[in-house]
C-alpha cells in the first residue's frame, strides 16, 4: 500500500477553535478543559466520519511496517523544549491512519476474528474511563466502578445460577489473565502450602496436574507452565466428533493419569473452544470432577454470552456447578477490550489466588467500604474500571441489545452451514454450535498431493487482497477456514460473495501450482534427453 493510499487528504467539517495561534502552549493549556473539548470534536467528528465511510466489503489491507512506520513518524511533532500547540489536521491524520490501517471489524468482509465493533454506548463511554481514570481494585479509587462489579454480578447471576449469598465475580484485563487467576486459586486450594513452600513440598501426593480438553485455548497451557506445574502435567482428554470433550472416556483418563504418579488437581472445559466454537458437556464434567475431588474450570470466553440467549441458553448446562469460570464481555457482550468476568462459586476460595501482605493498600480488618475491594483477587493493583462499559450499557439498553446481536450472530452461522450443505466443491468439518464455522475448499481439480497447505495459502491470499478477512487453524491434522461471524449487519449475500472469492483464489493458486508442476517435469524431460 502506497504512502497516499494510508494518508489522503483529511477534510472534515469541526467547531474547532484553535486553542491559540501560536506554535507552542503552556502546560495549563494543553492540561486544559478547553483542549479537552476541542480534541473531543475532533475525535468524535473523526470516528463518525469513519463509521460513515466504512467500505462495504473489506477486509485487512496489510501496509508494509517500514512505510506505516515511515508515516507515523512524519505526523509526529518535532517540539522538544516546548509544548507544540493542537495540530487538528495532524490529529485527523493520525486517526485516519489508524483506522485506515488493521482489522476493519465494521465491515462486511470481517469474519474472522471474535471480537466486534462495540456498542457505540460502551465505546464512548470508555471515554469516561480513560478521564476520570479511577482504579478500580480498590473502593476508595473508583467507588462506582466497584458498585457496579457487584450489581452486574447479582444481574449476570439471573442467567447462572450460583447460590447468591456465597458467589463472587472480580474483572480482569482479559481472559488469558483470568485463566490463571482461576487456576493459582485452584492449586492453592488443593494445595495450601505451595505458595509457601513451592511445587517441590507436594510430590508425596503425586506429581500436580491438570486435565484439559485436546482443544483446549493456548492460555491454558500457558497458565499451567507459568504455575510450574509444567506441559508434562497436562492430561489431554479426548473429543468426539462434535470436536468436545468425551465425557465417557474421561474417567480412563484420569485413573491412567493416577498410576502414571499424577494427582490431577484441576479439569478445565471450554465453553466453548476457539477452533470451532464446541461446547463442552459441562454437565457431566463437572459430576466427573466432584467425584474425583477436582477443580473444576470453564473457559466461558466466547460461549459464556449465550447463557443471555433463550434460545441457545442450555449449551451451558452445568455451568452452574462450576468451581470457576470466565466471561469475556469484550467479546460477545461487544464492549471495548478487554474485560473479563472471572466468576467463583465460592467467594472464599478467590481469595486464593494470590497471598501477599502490602500495608499501603490492604487493609487488616475490612468495613463496609474495602468489603467491596477486589485487589487482593486479582494480579492488577492499577486496573482501569472495566467494568463500566459493560454496566452502563446494561444500565442504558438493557439485556435485549446483547441476546438479540448473539442470536442474530448464531444465525448467521447455521445458515452459511446451510448453505454449504449445497456446494459440492466445499467440505463441512462439523455443525455450529455458536457463531463459528470451519469448513474446506476442496475442488475437483485439486491434488492434494500437490498443493501442500491449500487451505492456508488460500486464506493468506485472500487477506492480502483485502475484501475478506477470514482465519484458519488446525482441526486433526488437516488445515481448515474459519468464519467467526460478529457483525450482525452481514447478510448471506456477503457469505456467498466469500465463497466466490475462495473459488477465484483457490483457482488462480490451483493454475499457478501446475503451471509450475509441467514446467519442473519439462525441465526433467530435457535433462533425461
């Protein structure tokens, strides 16, 4: 992509009024509430000017990172002693490039990853947030952020169904963070002298371990090498051919994991996984796990959401019997990332995670005021108020605006497996359960033999061409394309448009391939001769 490709010219209409018509300003003036209005003019004036403009049909335009670079770095003031006066055409610029630049999640090409343009409500209101700038760990710093943690636990529990006076939910940035959260509050639980003592003091019990889906989320495996209990420890249970865990086979698992010197602390389940958006069956997993004295976890990222959807609701069976589970709001309850929900059936044990004495924040003996603090829960001492985005649009629309989008997401994609049901030059990998599909382009002229990582080099040609934006991943050793369907204005049209642009792309990559193919066996022949 060409320099004025990424930077055109920037001619939007704004109130502005410059702050003063000299090149530098004072630090009060550029502190000042006057600055505050002006640069908010032209941000929102910006953004509603993108949102208008928006392509129909697009996808991710990669720009070489030199030239991207090269551009950033000329919107960049050259004042070093001084304060520079606002540049509003420099601002515009700099947000131009943003949004002309990345992944283009209002677009009708964006199928591929999970997470949304957010409601326009949250997305403003993070605004709020990033002023007011409270943090929110602990009551005194951000007192309606943590009123609102506890309103929106009572009001996201409706839908759970914990016990009501023993639950808990504390926010983290992001689900990868909440995960392990959840799993040193399991361990510590299982093992109450480890924070102490170290791994080292437990083996007569066994060598710790955990179980996890073969189609576990990476952040699991993650979080079990930074506990140290270390990938060796993990126990991969089995799916089934709806890609979830085999709830029959799980007790072999675990009773081979057992005389193999593993004492399995903690089984985790996924509702429901990246790669295909399979629920787990939560509810014979969790009577597993309580017969067997384990923790039992919910990766609930994505799926969790569907637990506001009347009709997709009972995915979730079981889930109530979870020890823990997470909730990314900044994925299917559209709110600016990233917030997470990681909630405990016992709010004792979230106290577990984490066991330090620090003066300058904890208090000894808890009032009605620090009862409602959540630092020593979480990793974060400076936590933004995540919260709010997600409790102000509650607040403001209602449950409806979120089950309505989830259901239409969900639609979507049973209706481009229905489609794909009829095209004979496509092959399913499995049935949604939620808004991601995975399936293959496998023309007749393909050799599969021949072109090695079909699949892939597809899906990275159609992203460089810029119109879709799909991803991929690894379902048993083939590649596939995935879709995550996000944006509820995408019609079938936009999926068949897609479709189209596989076969044109798989086509060119097929030509290109055997045109190289009869060239090396030319070049052979004539050396044979």
């Amino acid at each position: 992509m060409s320099l004025n490709e990424i930077a055109g010219p920037v001619n939007y209409n704004s109130s502005y009024v410059p702050l003063q018509p000299t090149e530098s300003i004072s630090c009060e003036e550029a502190f000042s509430t006057k600055a505050f209005r002006n640069i908010s003019e032209v941000v929102v004036s910006s953004l509603e000017q993108y949102l208008q403009n928006i392509e129909p049909v697009s996808g991710l335009a990669l720009t070489d990172p030199a030239i991207l670079t090269q551009k950033a770095r000329s919107l960049m003031t050259n004042a070093s002693e001084e304060i520079a006066a606002f540049d509003e055409n420099r601002l515009r610029k700099i947000i131009d490039l943003y949004t002309k630049t990345g992944i283009q999640v209002h677009s009708k090409g964006y199928m591929g990853r999970q997470f949304s343009g957010v409601l326009p409500l949250s997305g403003v209101f993070d605004l709020v947030n990033a002023t007011v700038n409270q943090p929110s760990s602990f009551y005194e710093a951000a007192q309606l952020p943590n009123v609102a943690e506890r309103i929106m636990q009572e009001e996201l529990n409706k839908y759970i169904g914990y016990p009501e006076d023993t639950f808990t939910m504390v926010t983290t940035s992001g689900g990868s963070l909440a995960n392990l959260t959840a799993l040193l509050a399991a361990r510590n639980y299982k093992y109450p002298n480890v924070w102490n003592s170290g791994l080292h003091g437990i083996q007569p019990e066994g060598r710790p371990a955990v179980a996890i889906s073969e189609n576990a989320h990476y952040s699991i495996k993650r979080a079990i090498g930074i506990m140290g209990v270390g990938e060796d420890q993990i126990v991969k249970l089995p799916v089934n051919d709806k890609n979830q865990i085999d709830s029959r086979r799980v007790p072999l698992m675990l009773k081979k994991a057992k005389e193999q010197g593993l004492h399995v602390f903690c089984m985790v389940a996924s509702a429901c996984t990246t790669d295909t958006g399979s629920f787990d069956p939560l509810e014979e997993l969790s009577t597993i796990a309580r017969e067997n004295n384990i923790w039992f976890h919910v990766d609930g990222a994505h799926g969790a959401s569907l637990l506001l959807s009347d009709s997709h609701r009972y995915k979730l069976k079981g889930l109530e019997n979870a020890d823990s589970f997470i909730w990314d709001a900044h994925k299917m309850l559209f709110t600016p990332g990233t917030c997470t929900l990681l909630f405990y059936k016992d709010k004792q044990r979230s106290y577990g995670a984490f066991r330090q004495d620090a003066s300058y924040v904890f208090e000894k003996e808890a009032d009605i005021y620090t009862a409602l603090d959540s630092g020593e829960q979480n990793f974060e001492c400076t936590k933004r108020p995540l919260i709010m985005n997600l409790w102000v649009s509650w607040a403001m629309h209602g449950k409806a605006v979120f089950s309505q989008k989830i259901d239409r997401l969900c639609y979507l994609a049973a209706e481009a497996y229905n489609i794909l049901c009829n095209e004979n030059d496509f092959e399913l990998v499995h049935q949604p359960q939620a808004n991601i599909l995975c399936f293959r382009y496998v023309p007749d002229n393909l050799d599969p033999e021949v072109h090695h990582h079909f699949q892939l080099n597809t899906r990275n040609k159609i992203k460089e061409e810029g119109r879709f934006f799909i991803s991929k991943v690894e379902l048993n050793g083939q590649e596939v394309l995935r879709v995550v369907f996000m944006n509820h204005e995408i019609e079938m049209k936009h999926f068949r448009m897609l479709l189209q642009e596989i076969r044109r792309t798989g086509q060119d990559i097929i030509a290109a391939q055997n045109g190289r193919s009869a060239q090396h066996k030319l070049h052979t022949a004539i050396n044979i001769l």
